[in-house]
C-alpha cells in the first residue's frame, strides 16, 4: 500500500517558505494515501507557474505542459486510460486566463478528471502580476494604480454551466483540503476545487491571517442543491467546503459508452468496442 512517503520525491523544493503550496502538497499526498491509489495508478497535470512546480514533488506520474492547457492533456490520458486516476493542478492564472476556454470546456464536457486550482489571486511565477481571480482596485506590477476589472468568480461559473462537483477549501486548512480532496476524487465528472492559497511574497491582501479571519466553512448546505450552491458562491462571505456534488448527471465516459454511431455498412457500432479496439 501507497504511504505518504512514497509519494514524497528527492527533489529540491524551491517554493518560498511559508508557500500555501506546501499545505495543498501534503493534503494531496494524504488525500491520494488515504483513497489506495498506488502510484502508477495516479497522473498529476500541471501547467506552468509556482504551482505547476508541485509535478517535482510528487511520486506519481506527472506531466507539466504548457501554461493554461493541462485541462486537455488531462482529458486526452482519461479518455486513452480510463482506468487512470487524472488530477490537474493548476494555478489561477493557468486556469481563468489563459485556459478559462478549457475550463469551462471540461466542465461543459463533465470528464472525469479533477481540477485543483491553487488561487493564490495573482501570477506569482511571473512575480506578481494580477490575474482574472485578482480583485478589482489590486495593485500589483501589472496594475500599478490598481485593477479595474472585478474578479471572475469561478465558482459561480462552474456552477451555471452544469458543473457536477464545485467545491472551495483552503491551504491552511489540512483536514478540511483532504476531505474536499478525496470527495473530488470519488466523484464521477469533472470535480472542480479552488483552494485559497497564501502567496508570502507577492499577495499582501489575501495574505495568510486574511484568510484564517475570513473563510467559513459551509453548514446545513444540500450539496445537491444547485440554486442553493449559487447564492453561497454569489455572496461576499469566502465560504468553504463543497458546495455542489451531484452525479445526476452523467459523466464524459458514461455518455461515451453508451453512443452508436452507423458504420459504412450501416451496421451500429458501439463507441465502447472501438475504443476498446484501439487500446
Ligand atoms: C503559453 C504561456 N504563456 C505565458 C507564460 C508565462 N507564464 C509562466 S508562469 C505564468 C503565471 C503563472 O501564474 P499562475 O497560473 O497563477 O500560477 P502561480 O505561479 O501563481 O502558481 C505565466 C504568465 C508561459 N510560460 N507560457
Ligand atoms: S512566489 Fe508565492 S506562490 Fe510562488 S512559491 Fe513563493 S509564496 Fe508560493
């Protein structure tokens, strides 16, 4: 059996000290032990940022593409190894700016694949430029004089477009990461997490104690409710834990197997047999 040792790799971590990366690094670890997935059974994909670094310390197979596409390439190994447990870590700049289009695509698709997005409201790799998740009046060095946009709000995207898992959580918050964490994973669709990470460096405002002060954690909430999940992602109260998980409707894979298309001798073929054909 997998343990959290196994999952550690010898490589030199460069994050800042006090990173909210290293909180949702040992949660993954704990969530990835506590489900029984052995390693080879686990595909991490990453884009490119201070979060995509986390493809360096985890001992599974990893694959950090480019910046705002790992939701593709997560998909494309789903669909090529079904059996294949396929997580995507991602930065809030990866996922709402340059890959917002895949985002939403891979919910819009419901792939069964989990999204973990590590929020920390700004491009940090690039040191500190704002971001779509950045708040409207932030001053950073891309917005000198502060932005002028408001923050997308990702949840409350995920959620009009039929998202089937939508949940938050928080870097700091252990128990609560790796119980969103292995809910995420067992839920059949896109399972979507945003977790709030601290950046020490370049995030002054949604700093650590920020954060500590202000989440809440979501009680007496129907995860099954989606007018319900809306109004607590549309309020300005930073509620945490899973707002939406409903297996209604069906994921990517069930709908594949169950297509028939005609072939040129106008016989049905089944989708699941020519997959299964290729493999
Ligand atoms: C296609 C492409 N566009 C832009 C970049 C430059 N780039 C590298 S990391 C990064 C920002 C990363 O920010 P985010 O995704 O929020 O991750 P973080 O570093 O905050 O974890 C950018 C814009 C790139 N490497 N490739
Ligand atoms: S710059 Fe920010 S996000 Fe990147 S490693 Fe340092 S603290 Fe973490």
């Amino acid at each position: 059996m997998t343990t959290v040792q196994d999952l550690k790799t010898p490589a030199t971590n460069t994050w800042c000290p006090g990173c909210g990366n290293f909180g949702i690094l040992v949660a993954l670890q704990q969530a990835i032990v506590e489900m029984g997935w052995e390693q080879h059974e686990v595909l991490i994909v990453a884009g490119i940022g201070c979060s995509g670094h986390i493809c360096n310390y985890v001992n599974t197979y990893v694959f950090e593409g480019l910046h705002g596409r790992p939701v593709p390439v997560a998909i494309g190994a789903k669909l090529a190894n079904p059996n294949l447990h396929v997580i995507v870590m991602a930065g809030d700049g990866d996922t709402y700016g340059e890959g917002l289009n895949h985002f939403i695509n891979g919910i819009r698709g419901n792939h069964d694949v989990t999204m973990i997005v590590h929020n920390n409201g700004l491009y940090a790799l690039t040191t500190g430029q704002s971001s779509p998740a950045s708040d409207k009046g932030f001053k950073s060095p891309s917005t000198p004089a502060g932005l002028i946009e408001p923050a997308l709000n990702p949840l409350a995207l995920a959620l009009t477009q039929n998202g089937s898992f939508v949940a938050r959580t928080a870097a700091f918050d252990m128990k609560q990461q790796k119980e969103v964490f292995m809910q995420a994973f067992k839920h059949k669709g896109f399972s979507f997490v945003e977790v709030m990470q601290h950046c020490v460096t370049f995030n002054h405002v949604k700093s650590l104690a920020f954060l500590r002060e202000h989440v809440k954690p979501i009680t007496g909430h129907d995860v099954k409710n989606r007018a319900a999940a809306l109004q607590l992602a549309l309020s300005h109260e930073l509620y945490t834990g899973v707002f939406l998980d409903d297996e209604r409707r069906k994921s990517y894979s069930e709908e594949i197997g169950s297509l028939v298309v005609a072939g040129p001798t106008s016989e049905p073929i089944q989708i699941s047999d020519l997959m299964d054909s290729m493999k």
